[in-house]
C-alpha cells in the first residue's frame, strides 16, 4: 500500500516551512523552534485506510497549536495516538502538561484545544475516526492527554512500529480484519479487561512479537544472546518467550534465522567488501562452514551465490515508490474523511 506523501526537501529552502505551515494550516498554527535556520527540511508519509489513518512524521523543531479558532472552522475530532521515537515532546492541553518519553504513547483528541512543543522529532501517530471506533469511544476520551507509561502501553508501542513496517506491503483486502484488531489492541492496552485481552490476542502476540524481533536484530552480534538475555530484555519469563517463539521454531531457532537474514541482506550489497567468513564471525556462527550450510538450508541458495549475484546486479534491492506530493491537498483533507 502506498502513502501520501508530503516532502518539502524538493522545495527551494525559503519556501520548506512555509509550504509545511500551509499543509498543517487548517488543524494547528505553527511555528518553527529554529526560525534563524535556513531551511525546513521535513517529511510526512500517511496511509488512508477505511476508519483511520497512520503516519510518520521527520521534522525540525516545532510548535503547534489547535485553538478553539480551528476547531470551530474545521472540526475533526478524530482521536490520535502519537508515538514519539526520536526527540522530546510537550503537550498542554487545559490544565494538563504532558511529556511522554520517546516510545511512551498519548491519546489526544483533536476536538479539544491542545498546543505542543517538539524538538527535532521523528515519530508516528494513529488517527482513529470516531464514527469507525464508536465502540471505544469511552476508553479514548478515559485516556485524553495522560502519557500511557505501562507494560500494556509498551505492547501498544510496538504493534504502532509494527504497523509502521507492516503498512507498505499491506493487501487493500486486509484493511478491514486491520481495523478489526485495531479496535481490540487500543482497548485492550488503554483499558484492559479479560474480555478484552482475549479479543485482542492476536495483535498482542504481533505485538510481543515485535518486541522480541527488535530486541534480537539488537543483539545479533552479542555472541552471549540465549533466552535469559532475551526474557531480560523483553521483560518476559522463560515459559512466556518459549511459547511465543514456538511456532517459529523455538527461540535459539529464531536467533538463528534472524541471523542468517541480516547475513543475507550484507551479502546482497554489492558494495560490501567483506569477505564471508568475516560476515559469518560477527553475527557469531562458529565456523564459515556450518554457516554455508545453515545458510543453504535457509535460503536454498549458497552464501557464495548470493554474493555473486549482488556483484552481476541479479539481486536488486527494493525502491521506494512514494508519490512526491509537492503541491497536495492539506492534512486536514487527508484526514478529514476517515
């Protein structure tokens, strides 16, 4: 699935944080934390989807501001979740200050009257229609402007950064079973009952999934990496990771695959000058050998081949295919119709 993307590294530099101040215009004023800086180099990917939107922002520095003014001239209300993954953020909204940490979520609603404050920032956010989401109405507006600082709040981190990585493969057909569990994992993490977790198992398996994936290609090349250091990381117990990992083989399995995929992505790089058995040692197989075979058994295909092949161009990496959208419809058109 392709997003809609604003880029204003495309425009002349006079012209970046007008152009951004524009697209933003019609759901917050802002003004840049750095306006002696020539240039606003920034970038917003968003995928439409039946319901909700999700999107990634990179920016400078920036304030934004939602007054009473704009929300009587266009008034979306749509709940958003906002992930910060690099930078500090600070929110006031009435008499509540907020600065969840990078990787803590906030629940805003964007009827209310809010202003914010980021520095040089990196982050995602999920923007849920209250038609399509009346369900949870009551557990959104429960969890306005409190940062959720909790392991239920961690799981919702990461099924946001799955989302992120999963959205651009995404089959237009798989929206709606999205949604689906979209509605389940925010109630479950926001405000968790039995029912409600059960409802919600598979995204909270994705979601302690991906937690697992990030904390081993974290660890890849720590010789040490076994399920103790894993459980300690992940805050998980032994019997906990054991049968989240089963059904990808078990857990040294799953080191070992995830291995043996970042040994393949060096080896396509036909820029890579280095040689196999070096590949091999830092992601701590024991020998070039049983690495080949392991390799082969994988991938059906020798470590040798796919090196040759990255050097004949056989092997092509992936291209982006985001439309550069330099004169678009505003964010408030964008998600004005969810």
């Amino acid at each position: 699935m392709d997003p809609e993307v604003f880029d204003t590294r495309y425009l002349p530099r006079s012209q970046q944080f007008e152009a951004w101040k524009q697209w933003y215009g019609r759901v917050f004023d802002t003004v840049p934390l750095r306006p002696e800086l020539q240039g606003f180099e920034a970038k917003h990917l968003t995928w439409r989807l039946d319901g909700f939107a999700f999107s990634r922002v990179t920016a400078p520095g920036v304030s934004g501001r939602r007054s009473r003014t704009l929300i009587h001239r266009d008034s979306i209300d749509h709940w958003v979740i906002t992930l910060t993954k690099r930078g500090t953020h600070k929110v006031l909204a009435g008499d509540i200050v907020a600065e969840p940490a990078p990787g803590v979520p906030l629940v805003q609603s964007l009827a209310d009257p809010m202003e914010s404050e980021r520095s040089d920032y990196d982050r995602v956010q999920l923007y849920l229609g209250r038609d399509d989401f009346r369900e949870i109405a009551a557990v959104m507006d429960a969890a306005r402007d409190v940062p959720l600082d909790s392991p239920n709040g961690r799981l919702l981190a990461e099924y946001l950064l799955l989302l992120e990585r999963s959205l651009p493969t995404l089959e237009q057909g798989a929206a709606q079973g999205l949604k689906d569990a979209l509605r389940a994992m925010v109630a479950a993490c926001i405000k968790p009952t039995a029912d409600r977790i059960v409802e919600a198992a598979t995204p909270i398996r994705a979601s302690r999934l991906e937690l697992v994936r990030r904390a081993v290609e974290r660890r890849l090349r720590v010789s040490a990496l076994d399920a103790a250091m894993l459980c300690k990381e992940v805050g998980m117990s032994r019997s906990q990771l054991y049968r989240l990992l089963d059904g990808e083989g078990g857990v040294a399995r799953y080191i070992q695959s995830k291995r043996l995929v970042a040994a393949y992505e060096e080896l396509r790089d036909g820029e890579n000058p280095k040689p196999i058995s070096a590949i091999a040692f830092e992601l701590c197989f024991p020998d070039a050998s049983s690495f080949s075979r392991m390799f082969r058994r994988q991938f059906g295909i020798s470590p040798s081949d796919v090196r040759g092949a990255s050097f004949g161009r056989l092997i092509q990496a992936h291209t982006s295919n985001d439309r550069l959208l330099l004169k678009p419809e505003s964010f408030g058109d964008l998600i004005r119709f969810l």
